[in-house]
C-alpha cells in the first residue's frame, strides 16, 4: 500500500489556518487541515468578539498593513461569507480630552470617512463577525483531521513527516500562541490572554462601540432580550489563563462607561491568546534555519551584511503567525499573499517576511 501524499498540510484551525486553507483550495484539492482540538476555531479565533475597524495615526508602515488589510478582508467575508460579517459601523469615544486632541490631530490622515456623533466618531467601515462561522466556512472544503497534535516534523530529503505518518510536500504552520513546533528562538511569538463575554439585556445597540473596551451591536435574543458581546482584556505573556470573574467585571466596569445596558445576564465567556510577534507585524512565509545560516555565514554575527536571499530556509515550510489582536483584519489579506508567494512566486512585503526577526536576533548576540 502506497502511503498518501498531501500537496500542503496545514497545522493549525484558526483565522490564519482557516483563511491559509480557503485561499489554497481555489489551487489545491489535496490538502489537510489539522488541530489539535475538536473543531477549527476553538483556539483565540472563537474568543474573539471579533471586531474589525480602521488603526488610526499617523502615517506608518503598520497601519498602512492593517488598513489595507481590513478593506481587502470586509470584502472578502462580504463575498464569501456574507450572513457571518455585519457591516453595522463603529462609534470610537474617546477616552478623554488627550485622546480626544490625538484623534483630532490623526484627521489629517483619516483612511476612512467618519462622522461626528453626540459622544464620538462614527466609522461606517466598522464590522462585527461570527468568528466560528467564518472559520467554518472558510474551511468546509478542505479535509480535516482534528483532535490530533502535531508533536514532531521531520523533513526526510523530499517531504515533511509528521508524527512519523502524515505526509506532506509542503507545510504551513498557523499554530497561534502555541509555537512549540518551530524550534528557532527568533521566532518569538508572545502570548496575550484575553476574555470577551457574551451577555443580555433589555437594552439594545445598532452600532459597535470602542472605548476602554468594544461592545457590540446587538442582536435579539427571545421576545424581550438583546444579546452583545463584550470584549476584550488582555494579560501580557500568558498563554494558558482560565476564563475569570476578574476579567468579567473589568469588561462589565468597562461597558458601563460606555452606554447603558439593564438586566445584564452574562450567558457566555470565552478566553483566548493572541499570538503577538515582538514588532506586532505579522510573521508570514519562509522560515530561516538559523543554524544553517550562521555555519555558513559566522560573520553575520560580527554585523557583516549577507542579502537575506542567501539564508538558508527550511524547504517547503510556511508560516502564518503573529496576527496579534487584529486577526479577522489581517489573517484573509495575508493568507491571500501568502499563497499568491508559494504558486506565483509573488514578493511578500517585507516587514511581514521572518527575515527581520532572524536579523535582530542575530545582532542581539545568539
Ligand atoms: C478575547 C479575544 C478577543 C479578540 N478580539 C478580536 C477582535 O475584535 N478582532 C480581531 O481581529 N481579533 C481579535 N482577537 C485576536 C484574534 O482572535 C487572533 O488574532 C486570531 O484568532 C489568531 O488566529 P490564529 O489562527 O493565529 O490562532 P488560533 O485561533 O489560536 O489558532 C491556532 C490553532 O492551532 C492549533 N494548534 C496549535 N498547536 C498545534 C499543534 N501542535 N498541533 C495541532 N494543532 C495545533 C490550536 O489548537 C488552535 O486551534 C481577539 C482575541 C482574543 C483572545
């Protein structure tokens, strides 16, 4: 018996997998998709509220990344996944006067029409969607294998094995927080924990809400009820926290100082970490293999210039990481370019490449 070969595996069922798997399927029939879990989004994709609004600034390299990704993705979910995404827009209030004169100094290089509203500034582009729907969707195609954890990839000469029996051309790992499978210190993903909670109330939104906290448009719930999500918090390099009361009074503290919601009943809490890269840019495409590298180029260590063209990259393995708080904005646009590089040879821009992050590596002394 001949054992089957994949084109591509995917290890990881989240936004970034999900979207990585979509965007293969329009090239690709023979793929896997797998997770450890027993579903695709059940990692910080489905604790995610998940919003989507513009980054306000001024004008940087980051926010150009984020933009242009949050219009590609609206487009996107609205195409492929239109009852998932509602487009219902975002009220940002500001914090107070300082964050009232930041905004008004950011006009200049507003992206996105707003307007002023009685206690903030209304972004028609802002959007809300059903983060395990659009994970769902995204990946009904394409094969999957759940509740299996990848402990070990080994490349063979022609092919990446993993858990010495699924085999594969090519592997893309969208792990999230949780990047035990790729064993290069520079890679170095930082977990941010957060917990978003699902309530009803007698009282009922038609927008989104930024302040201290999001709250959602909300949606009926029953006869007399309205549910909406609240989210988020955040706790810096912890991976693994349990959903808390904390968290829940925080958010409800929060909400509070934003609009008036009665009879609140939480129904739901979810917890999850995001997966954030040590610049907050996304960590998308080849991965270097440091060693290799520095063997044959040592002076690399003493700051000695080497095109990035020449390190050495493990053969047919992917990344797709590091999307932060902001992957449903990112994770469509850039599994998009992702796999436009891997079939067309397309450039990825190169604040998203691994390159920079093995280069400070180096220059901070291995
Ligand atoms: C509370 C909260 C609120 C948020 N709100 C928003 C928001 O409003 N808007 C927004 O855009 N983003 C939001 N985010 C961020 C967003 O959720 C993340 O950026 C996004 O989910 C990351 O997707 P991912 O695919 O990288 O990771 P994940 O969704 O964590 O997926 C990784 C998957 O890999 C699997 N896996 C890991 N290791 C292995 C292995 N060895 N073998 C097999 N499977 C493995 C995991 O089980 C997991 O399913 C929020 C996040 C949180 C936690």
């Amino acid at each position: 018996m001949s054992m089957k070969i994949y084109d591509f595996v995917i290890v990881g069922g989240g936004i970034c997998g999900c979207s990585v798997a979509y965007h293969l399927r329009q090239h690709y029939e023979n793929i896997l998709l797998v997770d450890k879990l027993d579903g695709v989004s059940k990692g910080a994709s489905g604790a995610a509220g998940a919003f989507l609004s513009p980054l306000l600034g001024k004008p940087n390299k980051f926010k150009t990344l984020v933009n242009k990704a949050l219009l590609f993705s609206i487009d996107f979910y609205k195409q492929h996944t239109a009852n998932f995404i509602d487009n219902c827009g975002t009220i940002r209030i500001p914090k107070d006067s300082t964050d009232e004169e930041k905004f008004q100094s950011y006009i200049p290089f507003m992206e996105f029409p707003f307007e002023k509203v009685e206690n903030g500034y209304l972004f028609k582009i802002g959007s809300v969607v059903n983060s395990s729907s659009i994970c769902e969707t995204l990946s009904k195609d394409t094969p999957k294998q759940l509740n299996y954890e990848v402990t070990k990839m080994i490349y063979d000469g022609n092919y990446w094995v993993l858990n010495d029996e699924i085999i594969t051309k090519n592997l893309i790992l969208s792990t999230g927080a949780n990047t035990k499978l790729i064993k290069e210190a520079f890679v170095n993903i930082r977990a941010i924990w957060g917990q978003r909670i699902d309530i009803t109330t007698t009282n009922s939104t038609t927008v989104n809400y930024h302040k201290e906290c999001s709250i959602s448009r909300s949606v009926p719930f029953g006869d007399t009820l309205n549910q909406l999500s609240i989210g988020a918090t955040h706790h810096r390099f912890e991976e693994n926290r349990e959903v808390n009361d904390e968290d829940t009074k925080e958010l409800l503290l929060k909400a509070s100082d934003i609009t008036n919601l009665e009879n609140i009943e939480v129904i739901a809490r979810h917890g999850g970490a995001r997966a954030s890269s040590s610049d907050y840019f996304p960590i998308v495409g080849e991965v270097i293999n440091s060693n290799a590298t520095l063997n044959e180029f040592p002076y690399l260590k003493n700051g000695t210039h080497v095109n990035p063209s020449r390190f050495s990259r493990y053969p047919n393995l992917f990344i797709l990481n590091g999307v932060g708080g902001r992957g449903f904005v990112l994770s469509p646009y850039l599994a998009k370019n992702l796999v436009e590089h891997i079939i067309d040879g397309k450039p990825l821009i190169e604040e998203i490449i691994p390159d920079r992050l093995f280069q400070r590596w180096v220059k901070k002394g291995v």
